[in-house]
C-alpha cells in the first residue's frame, strides 16, 4: 500500500504539536506559587535513548526513571529515525531556521562525525565521565534557553512594557497593561533570572544554527550523537523508502534530500533517513513511497577503521585526562551541591547538565559550575548563596531533575538534608571585626532549632566602652547549609558569615568560628 504525500503535512503538524508541547513544558518547570509541579516537564530526557544509554554506563545500574526512553527505542526500531523529523523540538527549530538560513553549500558531508562524537560519549561515560551535557542535543536546548533565551526575552519584554509606564501616556499605559499580565502568565518567567556561563551557553546553541550555512540539517547529519545511535538502531527496522536507489534519468530525491541520504553510489541509506516524507513529492513518477518490507543486505555504517580508533582513543583519553588533572584533588569549599545531591561521584555520572534544577530555583541561587572543578563538572549545578538562598520549603529542584541525580524529596526529609556548613569569618563578621551589634543571620535562620545561637560577651567596643554584645557561633549538628544567612548578612562584599561545602569545615584555622 502506497504512502500519500499528505503524510509531510502530517509530518509538519506533528513537529508543531511537539514543539508547543515543549515549550509549554518548559514554562511549567517554574514556581507558580506552589510546591507542586504536576507535568512531567522533564519528559524529554526521559524519552532521550542516549540518557538512558550514558547514565546507565556511568552509573553501572539502570535509572528506574528513564523507561520512557524505550518508547523511542521501540519507535525507531520499528519505523526508523522517525523521532528525529517528528517529534525532537531541536529538529523542528532547524528546520524552522530553514526558512530564513540559505546554506552557502551543500556538499559537506560528514556523516561519520555523528558516530565518532557517539563513541566517545559512551565510552567516556563507561569509564565514569560524564560529557553528555556537551552533545546532548536535549542538553544544549534546554540549557540554551534556559541560561540565555529565557532571561533575555523576560529583560527586554519587561524592559519594552516598564518604559511605556514610565515614560508614555496613561491612555496606552492602560492599553498595555492587559496585554502584559498575558504575557506575564502565558510567556515570561517568574522572575528575572541571571546565570552564570549565559554566554557559552548562548554561544553553543545558537552554533547548531549557524551550522545550516554549511547544508540543511547539519547538525542533525554530522554531528548530533543522539541521531548517531538512533541511527545505529534504525537499521534492524522493516521500513523502507521504495525504490532503494536513485532513478538514472533523475536525481531530484538524491540531490534534495535534506539527510544526504544516498551514498556515492547512489544507494538509499535508511539509517540517515529521517522519514520527512519530502521525496514523496519530489518523485515526478509518483514511484517514490514508504512500506514494511522483508529485511535485505545494508552496506556498512558510513565510518572507517581509522575513525573508529580515533573515536576509541578519545574516549579512553578524557577520563583519563580528568583523574589525573590537579583540579580532581583539590577540595573546593565553595562547591555546594542542591538538595537531594547524590554523593559527588554518582551525582558526576548521573547529572546530565540539562539545567531544569537552576530553571525551577525559587532565588536563582543554583548556578552553573564552569571550570573550577575541571571539564567533568562543567554546567553542573552549585548553590551560590550570596546571590540566592535554598528555600528551606521548596524541593522543586528534586521534582523536575530527570535522571535521578538529585533525589526526589519530600519537605521532611528536605528540612534534613545538608548542602553544607556555614561558619563565622572573626575578619568580616560586624560582631567579632567592629563589636558592633548584630542579629540578622540567626533571625533568618530557618531550621527549627535555630543553628546559629549566642553566647552574651562584655567587651569593648572601638570608641573603648563597655558593651554587651550577643556574639554568635554555629551549632554544626543543626546547619544544613542552605545559604540564607550569608546570603541576607549586611557586610558589603564577601559575607561575614559563609556557607561551605560538606567535608571542608576542618581546613580553616585561626581568624575562623564555628
């Protein structure tokens, strides 16, 4: 039974389906007031082959939460690279770009690269180093927009509406103001949001783009990783574009396939196939259509030898590369890990850099670690709390983090957790430094039983009067780290009271209080 051409329309409105369906996603995972984020906005991932295959290397057990990878697994077995032209969101933005990018060539072709950046994924993240976040296409995307596109949109729409208030009349003031609370509950976040690494992350997504100068769907031909392994799967499947080769007297599939998909042979190649149904209507013949078929002979996975070793090499020489870097023994006690954090070596192999946990941060206080604690640990999430505090209530981070990384949590066992350990800076803290009288760290402090307390000390005070001052310390056993008192402590600059990362309070001497 022959396919209509009518399925490249069914094609288009399933990419527009899944787009706004990400997009939709992608505003929930946000506070809107509650505690509670009822939609699985972490879907993508979860369906992600590629997750599923690099968690479960690194962390050598399989990730309960990633089943739904095995719908696309299953999808691309039996109807070939269909996610990537119908459903995957990265996929439909570039060929959306399409429109308004014409490439200056087409004749780049390297299909192989897919395949090399997919080896060394897997076999970096077998010898536990994780360097998904880097290729990920769900990676980039996601964290793109969510350290760089989102920020910039809420900027300049709030910035467009707050000078109409300001400066324009009070008629179209009260005209705009309607049209801002939609965009404020459909469009804009939260909050203003800052990152660090905004702009590497800009850089990197918006390169992905760029790319289609050199041909259509370059990054999804070349280069994706993900599209590399479904690619390796879709080979076992039954469905296949008809006739297998290019008809002599026309080349119009062959040269406008916007996959390269025929070889220099002039043979179909089904892994590179994406199943966007164009041949459909450029077949002058009408011959051109797509059915189950009996499996027949494939030629061979379009990579030599040589790039295989490369592939290999590169793998086994990044995990290599970060154990022995000196950044690796280093402690870092700035390093506070979110709520729910794994311990540091499962939480490496498991976090695949998305970004979702800093999206949904209530004070914008989980940001992006860059080099500090080498390549392995780049874009994955630490608490800075002088620009933000862990709200001691909210757990929405451990809600939307896809692979496990951070572990779901309810507020009890949130209340319990600890991030890390704040102590007293005796050069910087008000009380200890200038014997003045202070009490904002302990008043902010939210466990229970308040982890910062006083002991009543009669002193002199820099003029050389007598006072009575509270001057406080820190009961270990009742910080859990969450950073609102350094964060809220009124000493311009560096904090005097600051938050460490867990197992680093014994380094600090003299000059110090616990």
């Amino acid at each position: 039974m022959k396919i209509k051409p009518y399925l490249k329309q069914l094609r288009r409105l399933s990419q527009v389906v899944c787009l706004l369906i990400f997009l939709f996603l992608f505003r929930q995972t946000d506070y809107s007031g509650s505690d509670i984020i009822p939609y699985a906005v972490n879907i993508l991932f979860r369906l992600d082959p590629l997750v599923l295959a690099t968690v479960t290397l690194a962390k050598k057990t399989f990730v309960t939460l990633l089943w739904p990878s095995f719908i696309i697994i299953g999808l691309t077995v039996l109807l070939g690279r269909v996610f990537c032209s119908w459903i995957c969101p990265l996929g439909t933005m570039i060929d959306l770009s399409g429109r308004f990018i014409k490439p200056v060539t087409n004749r780049i072709r390297l299909s192989w690269l897919k395949y090399v950046v997919l080896m060394v994924v897997l076999i970096s993240a077998g010898f536990g180093v994780q360097i998904l976040g880097f290729a990920d296409p769900f990676s980039l995307l996601v964290r793109g927009m969510v350290f760089s596109i989102d920020p910039m949109i809420n900027y300049l729409v709030s910035l467009f509406f707050d000078s109409i208030y300001i400066s324009g009349p009070a008629w179209l003031s009260g005209m705009t103001e309607p049209v801002y609370d939609v965009f404020k509950v459909f469009l804009l976040p939260y909050k203003q949001s800052f990152f660090f690494l905004s702009f590497v992350s800009f850089f990197l997504l918006v390169s992905i783009f760029i790319l289609e100068f050199f041909g259509k769907r370059f990054w999804c031909r070349n280069l994706c990783p993900l599209g590399g392994l479904l690619a390796l799967m879709s080979r076992i499947s039954f469905f296949k574009r008809i006739p297998v080769k290019a008809c002599r007297h026309c080349d119009l599939c062959e040269t406008r396939c916007r996959m390269k998909a025929f070889d220099k042979d002039r043979y179909f190649m089904g892994e590179e196939c994406t199943l966007c149904m164009d041949c459909l209507e450029f077949c002058p013949e009408a011959i051109t259509t797509f059915r189950f078929a009996p499996g027949k002979s494939k030629p061979p996975v379009d990579i030599n030898r040589r790039q295989l070793m490369a592939a290999g090499i590169a793998g086994l020489a990044l995990p290599v590369l970060c154990r022995t870097s000196a950044v690796s023994k280093t402690t870092d006690d700035a390093l506070i890990r979110p709520p729910g954090a794994l311990d540091e070596k499962d939480f490496l192999a498991t976090c695949v850099r998305c970004g979702e946990c800093m999206k949904v941060c209530i004070n914008t206080a989980l940001q992006p670690v860059f080099l500090e604690k080498g390549f392995e640990a780049m874009f994955t999430p630490k608490l800075v709390p002088r620009l933000g505090y862990c709200e001691f209530n909210c757990t929405l981070c451990s809600q939307v983090c896809p692979t496990g990384a951070l572990e779901k949590m309810e507020k009890k066992q949130k209340h319990a957790f600890v991030m890390g350990n704040a102590w007293f800076d005796k050069n910087r803290c008000l009380v200890y430094a200038q014997k003045k009288s202070c009490i904002v760290c302990e008043e902010h402090c939210p466990t229970h039983d308040k982890a910062i307390k006083f002991n009543e000390i009669n002193t002199m005070d820099q003029s050389g009067n007598s006072v009575l001052l509270k001057q406080p310390y820190v009961v270990a056993a009742l910080c859990i780290g969450c950073g609102i008192c350094e964060y809220i402590c009124p000493v311009q600059g560096s904090a005097g009271i600051r938050v460490a990362g867990k197992g680093d309070n014994e380094k600090y001497g003299a000059g110090y209080a616990l």
